[in-house]
C-alpha cells in the first residue's frame, strides 16, 4: 500500500472520485483537503504545504526550558527523580 493511500488526519482511504487532497512537503503524507481546512483554491495560493502537526513541531522547536517557567533548566514535566534513573 502507498503512503498517499490514506489520509494522515483522519485515516481514511481516497476515493478515486476526484476528490481534493494535499501533500504535506515535510512529512510526505496525503491529506483530505476538508480534514485540513484547504480548498484547491486555497492549495494554488499556497508555496509549500506544512501540515498541522509538522506547523506545530516547529513551532515548539527550540523553545528552552527557562522560556517554559523552569528555573532550574529541567523541562517542567520532569521531576530531578526521572532524570536519576
């Protein structure tokens, strides 16, 4: 089975009725254009795709512990304990 045969939103197969759909340039998956929220009209404006989940592992990217509240440089969801085992 190819990578495009389903929608990485929703996992729903395509249907071979035509029916809009959109790569995301980072990860390489296929998505329904209405799990998304883009048109065609919308893809032709569009340069590069990012889907929702890639937009927002770069948006986290490089965000640093102290940016998160923690003074002591360990990320707030992780106690001094998990790091000593």
């Amino acid at each position: 089975m190819y990578k495009h045969a389903y929608c990485g939103s929703c996992g729903g197969a395509y249907q071979e009725d035509g029916e809009f759909r959109i790569m995301c340039e980072v990860c390489d998956l296929w998505y329904h254009g209405e799990c998304v929220s883009v048109t065609n009209s919308m893809a032709e404006k569009i340069g590069k795709y990012k889907c929702p989940s890639c937009t927002l592992k770069r948006t986290n990217r490089g965000k640093s512990c102290e940016a998160s509240g923690s003074k002591s440089g360990i990320p707030p969801n992780v106690s001094k304990h998990d790091l000593s085992s």
